[in-house]
C-alpha cells in the first residue's frame, strides 16, 4: 500500500488519489487495521512464542467462557465497585479541596504546593504505606484508589476555580452572595470543563491504582484474577480480563464523551486536556 | 499554577514547606513508630541512606531504568509518528488501536512480561518502554492529524523532495504535540519504573519502598517516598518545560 501511496499519478487521467479513495471510506480502513494488528500478533506469537502464550484466535475461543463464568464477574464487580467508591470520594473530596485551593488566596498559598507535588508522585509508590495503614486488605486498595484519583480532580478543580471570569463573582458580591451560593452557584458550574477533565484522568489513575494494589496485597478482584491466571499459563483467560479493564476505561471515557456532547455543549471551547 | 517568582511568593512557600513540616513532626509524635514516622527521624534516615551510599545507589539505578526505557520508547515512537502523518490511509487505519494503546491499563501486563520474558534489566525496560511508549505515539499521530492534506498537496504540487516535505511541513506541525506526549510519557514512565521495581525483580527504589515497609521502617518507607516524590516534582518540571518550549499554534495545525 504505501508504494501506491507515494506513487505520483500520470498526468493525463483524472486524478484522484488513492489515499482519497480510501478515506472515503475510513470504515473499511480502520477495519483492515484491525485485521492488521491481529494477524501480526497471531502470526508472530504462532511462530515465536511458547504455546500457553496469548493470541487472538485463542482469546476468542476463551472470550466467551470467562466473561460467563462467575468467579470473573465476581472479581470485575468487586474491582468496579471499589473503583466507583474510590472516585466518588475522591470527586467530593477533590472538589471541596479544588475549590478551596482554587478560590480563597490563602489556602492556594498553603496548599497548592502540597497538591501540585503529591500530584506529580507516581502512586504506585504509595501502596506499601498504605498495606502498613490498612493492613492487606480492600480497605488498603480503597485508599490507593483514592489517592491515585484525588489529586488530578483537586488540580483540575482548582485550575478551574481560578478561570472564573472576575467579572461574575463582583456582582454576585455586589448582590450580597454569601459564599456557598458563589461556591457552588457560580465556581463549581463555570469550572466544570476542568472537572470533567480532571475525572476522566482520574478514572484511569483509579482503574491502574486498583489493579496495584490487587498485584501488591493479593486481594481479589480483576487485578488478582489477572496475576493468578498469567501465574498458571492461562494466558487467554488473564487476557480476557486485561481487556475487560481497557474495555471498562474506555467505556467510561465515551460515557463521559457523551454527556459532554448531549448535555454540555455550551463549554466545549474551554475544554483543558490532560 | 503560581509561579514562585518575586521574593515573597517564595517566602510563602517556604513558610507552607515549614508548616508542613512542623505539622508532620506534631502529628507523628504521638503515635507508635511503626505507623508513622516523624519528620525529624525520617530526615535523619534520610541522611543515614545518603551517607551510606544506599540512596545514591537506587536512586541511580531506578534512573538508569527510567531513562533507557523512556529513552528507547521517545526513540521508537516520534519516526513512526512522523512516518504515519505522512499516509494518512495507514494513520486512519491504526489510529484507533493506538488510542486504545493509550488507553490500556498497562499495568496490567507486567505479568504476561513477567511469565515472558523473565524478571531481568531487559525485561524491566520493556515495561517502563510500555508505559511510555503510546503517550508519544498517540500525541505525534494526533498532531500528524492536524496536518490538512492540502499543505502536503501544495508542497507536493511544488515537486517538494521527500526530505523537504518532512522538514518544513510535517516535522514542524506534528513536533509540539509530540512534545506533549513526551510529557505524558515522562509521568507514566516513572509509574512504570515503580511498578516494573516492584513486581519483577525488587531494585531500586521500589525495592526500598517495599523492603522498608516490610521492616516496618516507616521512618525509612517515607523517606523514600518523599525522594521519589521530589523525583517526580522534578521530572514534571522538566517535561512542562519541554513542553511549554513547543507552543502547539506555532505550528501548521488550524
């Protein structure tokens, strides 16, 4: 395909180039891709790789199998709903910080440093202190799930604290708005776009901070599952799981996507990635 | 964020360090050792793993780690970026996977690397190479996607070499965002250098965090913390500096 690319077509002929023609269809394309990216894994684990070793055709066979079987639905709903606490807590806590951080001089002064800092540690690191805190228990994922997804709402909250136009909190003043109403009437609604942004960055911190956590202190859940089978050569079957975690964040993120088209349109613009 | 710029920006946050501080020692008193340690004997670990060279030695090692596997993933992935912002049928035809490349919860597959390839030096770059790896390329194809392909028709219509093309077109346009991948890269690189630390063979500074916490040396797990913290303070910063020296308008995007 790319000699057909770089080809420069004859002069003569109408020309339309062949990267035009498939672009129309981008379908077709992304499909070959697909089809690509499967056949080089499958051609090269075939040729190369031990047989326990995952590959799509097996996978496949597998795919059904596991996601029917009980104990993996149990170990996803309870990888899940740890991640669903985990981030709700963080998205009320991480608010009230970010606006906190975001909206009164002082407390900027005082804590972004501590915010800005914890944000930039890998919290991977955190989870043996964690295991000393909470024992080798869920409650020790819980916490790790927290904390890898607090800081990037608390920072994004904050940056978008900051971004109020100046304009609307002088006349909420001028109208004698008592803080809360400016809070939560004025702040939290015009930084929503940064909020957005920071949960979509939490729910992949808080998806890895569990499988971490799992790895670390052997409790069950995705995670768990994914270490036990990879343990035991039952590669396909762990596989099944991975992609059921990918499947989940990415689930979320056009969940996300969605809410912000339908409903949310009108901030678009001001949307900050990453 | 606030810069620390004029004198007493810099001074509140010195006092906000010492606060910190004067809080953690106040609040760790009262407890037993084996749950949190004070500031004071954290510090005083600290020195003693300087001075005895332990600290120096992970830390070195843990850095050694990081930069080969970002190095090699910064390496791999802006040419194959570059090369797919120049056919774009490719480009639209892998571009989801490589979103779902960056997507994927990597960790997640440090134990098929593991079951692999073993739990050695290789085997530990490959999952910091991992990590990093998809950041770069997601963000250079995002870049190559700002790219209208009728700058490459124009350059092309001028009989533009290959070269030229690549130089004063693509390379420009897609370069900041690459820039912003590799800032990615550098935060998702250094979990993956924790992670590979902990979960293949124990070295480096996870190894410390993990042994640490094993002995209940708490005084020496959070002195470890706070060093891979300001490791991850000081990466940041280099790779917003990276990324603030490529501004993405300066480029051919719209």
């Amino acid at each position: 395909m790319p000699a057909g690319l770089a080809a420069v077509p004859a002069a003569s002929a109408p020309y339309r180039p062949l990267q035009k023609r498939l672009a129309a269809s981008p379908l077709a394309l992304k499909l070959a891709g697909g089809v690509f990216v499967l056949g080089a894994w499958e051609i090269v684990v075939r040729l190369t790789a031990p047989a326990y070793v995952a590959k799509p055709s097996r996978i496949l066979v597998a795919l059904p199998g596991v996601l029917a079987s009980p104990p993996v639905l149990a170990a996803a709903g309870i990888t899940l709903s740890a991640v669903a606490q985990g981030l709700f807590i963080a998205l009320v806590a991480g608010v009230l910080v970010g606006l906190l951080v975001g909206s009164v001089p002082l407390a900027e002064r005082a804590l972004s440093l501590y915010v800005n800092g914890l944000y930039a540690m890998p919290m991977v690191a955190i989870v043996p202190l964690l295991t000393i805190w909470f024992g080798y228990t869920s409650a020790a994922r819980l916490a790790t799930i927290v904390f890898a997804s607090f800081f990037p709402i608390a920072m994004n909250v904050a940056d978008g604290a900051r971004s109020v136009p100046r304009e609307h909190l002088e006349v909420a003043r001028a109208y004698r708005a008592r803080p809360h109403q400016i809070w939560f009437g004025i702040t939290l609604p015009s930084s929503l776009p940064y909020l957005i942004a920071g949960i979509r960055l939490a729910v992949g911190r808080a998806l890895v901070g569990a499988v971490v956590a799992e790895f670390v202190i052997s409790v069950d859940g995705l995670g768990f599952y994914i270490l036990f089978q990879s343990r035991t050569f039952h590669h396909n079957e762990a596989l099944v799981a991975v992609i059921l975690l990918a499947f989940f964040a990415v689930v979320v993120d056009a969940g996300i996507d969605w809410i912000v088209r339908s409903r949310l349109r009108w901030y678009r613009a001001g949307e900050k990635t990453a | 964020m606030r810069r620390p710029g004029s004198g007493k920006d810099r001074l509140v946050v010195l006092a906000s360090l010492g606060a910190g501080a004067l809080l953690w020692e106040l609040g760790t008193r009262r407890l037993s050792p084996a749950v949190a340690a004070p500031f004071s004997s954290t510090m005083s670990r600290l020195w003693e793993m300087t001075v005895s060279g332990e600290l120096p030695t992970t830390l070195i090692g843990s850095l050694v780690l990081f930069a080969v596997g970002l190095g090699i993933a910064v390496v791999a992935a802006l040419p194959l970026g570059l090369l797919l912002a120049r056919l774009p049928a490719v480009r639209i035809a892998l571009s989801d996977y490589i979103a779902i490349g960056n997507a994927m919860p990597m960790v997640a597959l440090i134990p098929f690397i593991l079951s692999l390839f073993g739990l050695d030096f290789g085997a530990k770059v490959l999952v910091v190479f991992l990590f990093a790896f998809f950041p770069v390329l997601y963000n250079t194809v995002e870049g190559a996607r700002s790219i209208g392909p009728e700058l490459v028709e124009v350059a092309r219509s001028f009989r533009s070499s290959e070269w030229a093309l690549f130089r004063d077109v693509l390379i420009p346009a897609a370069f900041p965002y690459a820039m912003t991948g590799v800032r990615q890269a550098i935060g998702r690189a250094l979990v993956g250098m924790v992670a590979a630390e902990f979960f293949l063979s124990a070295s480096g500074i996870g190894q410390l965090l993990l042994v640490s916490a094993r002995n209940f040396d708490t005084a020496g797990l959070f002195a470890a913390v706070l060093v891979i913290n300001i490791l991850g303070v000081a990466l940041m910063g280099l790779g917003r500096a990276l990324h603030d020296r490529f501004p993405v308008w300066r480029g051919t995007g719209r």
